[in-house]
C-alpha cells in the first residue's frame, strides 16, 4: 500500500510539473510589441495641393481626359495635402530616379524609427537577434537588412528576413515571420521594419490604371520592436493573441488585380484592375470566416448560428432575405478597429462589412487624410492616432486588417498590456486637430471643374491662389 502511495504521489508530482513546464514553456512563445515608433518626414517633404497639382502637370503625355481623371482620384480619395512624398519628386527628377534614390528614401525612414524605438525600450543593437524588413518595391544588393546590419553592427548570428513584392498587406506578413520565430526560440528581441519606396516608382505614362498609384501613396514607415522574454513582459504595450493569412494566388483575377508590368508604351507602373473590389471583398470575406472562431466569445458564436437558422427557416434563400441576414456583432471580442487606409472606399467597404459607426472608423479616416496611404505601414499610423487619442486601455482589444497584391487579406489581433499614455507619438503635435471638422476634401477647395457637358475641349481647372 505504501509503494502504491508512494508510486501515486511521485505520478502525480510530475503530472502537475509536466503541466505547469508547459505552460511556462507556453509564456515563452507569447509575442509582445516593446515599443513601434512611425516616421514623420519634414515638412519641406509635404505635399500641398499646389505642389500636387505641378508634380502632375509635368507628365507631359497625359491628355486633358487624362488629366482630369487624376485630379478627380485625389479630390475623391480623403487625402489631405500634409501628407509627404520623396524628395525626388520635390526636385522635379520623379520620371528619372536612380537606385540611390530609394536607398536613401530606405535609409532615411529605418535609420530615424530605429534611433526612436531602440533609445525609447533602452536595447542595445547588439540586443537584437531577428531582423525582418519589408519593402515590397525595391529590391537592392545587398539587401536593405544589410544597411541595416551594417549601420548599427549588428551581431553576426542575426538571422536577417527581406520581404519584396507582398504590397500593402506585408507588415503583418513581418510581424508573423517574427512571430514564428519567437515561438520556436527563448528570449528573443525581433526588429520589424516596414515601408515602401516611392522614389524609383513613379508611372509617367498615361494609363488609367496605372497613373491612379501616383495619386494614392504617400512616404512614410514603422520600426516595430517585438519580444518574447519574460524580464520585458511587464514592459510591453501589446501582446499578440492571433494571426491570420489568406492568399489567393490561385485565383487567376486575384493574382492579377495588383501587378507590377509595362504598359503598351514600354512605361513600367504598377496597374490596379478594375476587379480588385471584387476580389478585396472575397478575400476579406474568407479571412473573417477563419479569424472569427478565434477572437468572438463562444456566446457570440452560438447567438449568431442560433439567429442564422431561425433566419433562414422563415425567410429561406433570395436577396431579400440576405439583406435581411443577422449579422455577427465584433464588438463583442474587439474594442478598436485598425483597417488599412488604401483610400476611403476601402474603409468604407470595411466599415459596412462589420457595421462600424464613424467613432471606429474614425481612426482610419483620419490617417488617410493626415498621412495618406502608407503601403504596409498605414496599420501603424492608425494604431498610433488611437494612442494618441488615450482610446487604448489595459484589456482592449486591437483587430488589424490588411489587404496587399497576391491577392491576399491578412488580419490580427492584439491586446492591451498597459495603458498607453502616447508619449513620443507621431500625432503629438496634431492630434488636438482631429477629428477635423472640415469634411471638404482640400484639393476641392483647390480645384474646381467647368466642364458640364464632360467634354474636354472645356475642361478647366481653377486654382484658389
């Protein structure tokens, strides 16, 4: 009987050791960000709807049809005119870039976001031992992890990811490489960094699909430093609960509604089709179907399917009664919204998806407004106003949505470690001006049309000096 005590006692020992090592080993593989810093170029980079107006008069093969058409984008767009362009387009040479023009667009965004979030979470570079960097239109030799390794000395074991060609949607693609690297291996610090260059992409051609990039991105990047060591847990300003990826590739309209090619003139540009609302909407559609198990309570869940079935016992099948369909209610496992500012159809669209009111909109719609469409980086920025408005509180919880050329949809979400009290921030000196109260785009009030009959022999265009 003894022995048999004995044998239960010491079973059950390390029963209780087998599960408690577990989830220490469990802690371990938690990702948490320790710091993000988002970059503000100066304000001699700042493109004001005058400047717009010049950059797009100097493409000298566009049409009076053509030109219309731009300005049109911009004015419908939800871009203010204090967003920022490189500075090659400041210097009149946007229609002939050299390499070194986007090197030194690359160096000046990492190199200043890395200086802010290294001195602010006090790592030393020799501290960092992952670092992924995302700049999907330009592909240098040696890589720009390479300037970075090089600029700050890194450690020689540093294992080093470059992501090209993963448009908007490859920040949360770093964060997730990141990620999978945190998971396998103890106390490690992770560098994300994501941009995208604007300086050697300019389309001078006249195409419609292609020209409409020129007016929709804006320079701009975050340096984002993760970890998953238990000495910086209490230090951490989010921690990350759950990722998901959709990639539809396969899908011959997905994969080219977002390409880089020439257009019949030789003129290489990036071309958006006319399906890619078609294609955003079932991509969106697809990653909402795996990310909602994971992050909505088991309640929601069940009130939802319960609703559902009843739905469609009365009012069976037909466009009535799908208009007419229950809808899942996120605010139930999500606190904010982050959605990807590609222009104000995209928030827009998101927005009536999830049946989002402007307060939670509002985040993104300033962004674009105040810093336009930032590539990869936009989720940043909006992450970033919600801080500086104090929105985000110990426990809430931050759902992420990206979209980028593939086509893919990639989603998260994080929670709250701490309350964040917005220091250093990249809104701190305009935020009291948001929300603005003035809905009138600017370059509205900039320019105007006189052209009723939509014939261009009497397009004119009005500039308030």
């Amino acid at each position: 009987m003894d022995l048999f005590m004995s044998l239960f006692s010491v079973t059950v020992l390390l029963l209780i050791f087998l599960i408690w090592k577990r989830f220490e080993d469990h802690k371990d593989r938690d990702s948490y960000i320790l710091d993000y810093q988002c970059y503000k170029p100066t304000d001699d980079r700042k493109l004001s709807t005058k400047h717009c107006g010049e950059i797009i008069k100097r493409n000298k093969n566009l049409g009076l049809l053509e030109y219309k058409f731009l300005l049109k984008a911009v004015v419908s767009s939800g871009i203010g005119e204090e967003t920022y362009g490189p500075r090659i387009m400041f210097e009149g040479r946007e229609e002939k870039p050299s390499v070194k023009d986007g090197i030194l667009e690359m160096e000046a965004f990492s190199y200043d976001c890395i200086d802010k979030v290294l001195g602010r979470t006090g790592i030393h570079p020799s501290e960092i031992d992952v670092l992924v960097m995302n700049v999907s239109m330009l592909a240098s030799l040696p890589s720009l992890t390479s300037y970075i390794v090089n600029r700050y000395k890194l450690r020689e074991d540093i294992k080093s990811f470059n992501l090209t060609g993963m448009g908007c949607s490859a920040s949360l693609i770093s964060v997730d490489v990141a990620r999978n690297i945190l998971k396998t291996y103890k106390n490690v610090n992770a560098l994300v960094l994501t941009s995208e260059c604007l300086s050697t992409n300019w389309y001078s051609g006249k195409d419609k699909s292609m020209i409409l990039a020129n007016c929709l991105f804006r320079s701009g990047g975050c340096a984002i430093l993760m970890t998953n060591k238990r000495s910086l847990r209490d230090r951490a300003m989010l921690k990350l609960k759950c990722l998901q990826r959709i990639h539809h590739g396969g899908y011959d309209d997905s994969y080219g509604c977002c390409i880089e090619k020439e257009d019949e003139e030789g003129r290489p540009g990036f071309y958006l089709s006319r399906s890619l609302p078609k294609v955003a909407t079932r991509a969106f559609v697809d990653n909402l179907k795996l990310i909602t198990p994971k992050i909505l309570p088991a309640w929601e869940l069940v009130r939802y399917g319960i609703l559902t079935l009843v739905h469609n016992m009365r009012h069976g099948s037909g466009k009535a009664a799908e208009e007419e369909k229950p809808m899942i209610n996120f605010r139930t496992g999500v606190d904010h919204f982050c959605i990807h500012t590609g222009g104000k159809a995209v928030i827009d669209g998101i927005g009536n998806s999830l049946r989002l009111n402007e307060y939670e909109l509002e985040p993104a719609r300033m962004t674009l407004h105040r810093f336009g469409n930032t590539s990869a980086s936009s989720l940043w920025y909006v992450l970033s106003y919600l801080e500086a408005k104090k929105r985000l509180k110990k426990g809430h919880k931050v759902l992420m949505f990206s979209f980028g050329a593939g086509f893919q949809c990639h989603s998260c979400l994080w929670e709250v470690m701490r309350d964040l009290p917005a220091i250093g921030n990249v809104w701190e000196e305009c935020i009291d001006r948001y929300p603005h109260k003035n809905q009138l785009s600017p370059f509205m009030q900039k320019f105007a049309w006189i052209n009723e009959q939509d014939d261009p022999d009497y397009f004119v265009i009005i500039e308030d000096q």
